[in-house]
C-alpha cells in the first residue's frame, strides 16, 4: 500500500529556511568560520528531494501519459505501520526515506566528505536539522521518521506538521527569526560602512 500524499512531510521549503536560518545566525555571532547559507538550504531540503523526487517524477509521467490511478496512492489510516508497499517506485521511494532521515546514515556522510575536503563542512547540519525537526512532527500513522534506521525499526509518535496550529507557529518564527536575521545584517552594513567613513 502506497505511503504518498501531500502532506506526507513537513514542507521541504521550510526545511531550507531554517537550515538557511542557521546558518545566517552562526554567521552573525562569529567571523572565523563562515558557513554558505545556500549550501545549508540545500542541505536542509535534501532529505525529502532526494527521497521523493523519482516517485514524483514517476507519478508525473504516469498522469502525462493518462496512466495515473489515485487509488495507487492509498489513504493515510492505511499507512505504516499496516501493510507493506507493493509498487516497486514506492518501495524504492520507503528505503530512499530511511536511508536520507537515518542520524547514522548522516554521521556516516558527514565524516566521509569531512575527510576527502580535509574539512567539515557545516553547511551539512542542514540535513541534520531536518531529521531533528522531523522527529517530534511526524507521526505513526503516516511517515514518521526512521532516525535510527538501519539499526532499529522503532519511530517516535509525534504530531502531524499539517496541524493548522503546527503550521501557524512554524510559519510565525519563520517570519519572526528571519525578521531578526535581516536587522542584524543591516545593523552589520551600517557598521561597516561608518568604519570606512571614519577611515
């Protein structure tokens, strides 16, 4: 039985903002180490880009060419944890979930690219912050989080992110820490720019 739906996850351009977020504020606090609030977007969309992009690529090509069947997609009380994908693109689709939301599969990635750079590269603890935030809003019924795959099977049973009041805070604090983000880096501009007049 299919998994997909819409709401099958917390929005990926939220993910990016606040990876982005992140970034921006270690940016602020400190100037040795600077991290590319773009890679960390990146980064923080990626779990979910790169474990639903071919079933939507595969749906896409379904519906174009008139084959598209919504019952395929089954219903959310049909969900994990009954019965078991039969589709190949939604099995394919379940492993690419586990493998992008697994905390070990993103340590493992982590230092494999930290020791080829010679360096960490921080803009990764995007993907780190998606599977942190996913833990606690997503639920059993539908798409919870596999953060301990392949070693455990055991998923914490949050809250659904499409809650309307989930959504209401997450949507405020973007709105409000971003609001702070771009006032410190006026606050920066303006500083920087009484330092050259001054000179």
């Amino acid at each position: 039985m299919a998994r997909l739906a819409p709401y099958s996850n917390m929005d990926v351009f939220s993910h990016g903002l606040w990876a982005a977020a992140l970034a921006k504020i270690f940016n602020l606090k400190q100037k040795k180490v600077k991290v590319n609030a773009w890679m960390a977007a990146f980064w923080g969309a990626f779990p979910d880009v790169f474990a639903f992009a071919p079933v939507f690529i595969w749906l896409g090509y379904q519906f174009f060419f008139g084959n598209f069947d919504f019952g395929a997609l089954g219903s959310p009380e049909h969900m994990e944890p009954s019965q078991p994908d039969t589709l190949p693109i939604f099995r394919l689709t379940n492993f690419l979930y586990s493998l992008t939301h697994s905390l070990f599969i993103f340590v493992a990635v982590f230092l494999i690219i930290w020791i080829i750079w010679r360096r960490p590269r921080y803009s990764m603890f995007g993907w780190l912050l998606h599977i942190l935030i996913d833990i606690p809003t997503h639920n059993y019924q539908f798409y919870p989080t596999p953060f301990l795959w392949p070693f455990s099977e055991w998923k914490f049973d949050g809250f659904s992110w499409a809650e309307p009041w989930f959504l209401i805070c997450n949507f405020s604090a973007l709105i409000i820490v971003w609001g702070f983000i771009l006032r410190g880096k006026r606050k920066v501009k303006l500083k920087n720019r009484e330092a050259v007049a001054q000179a």
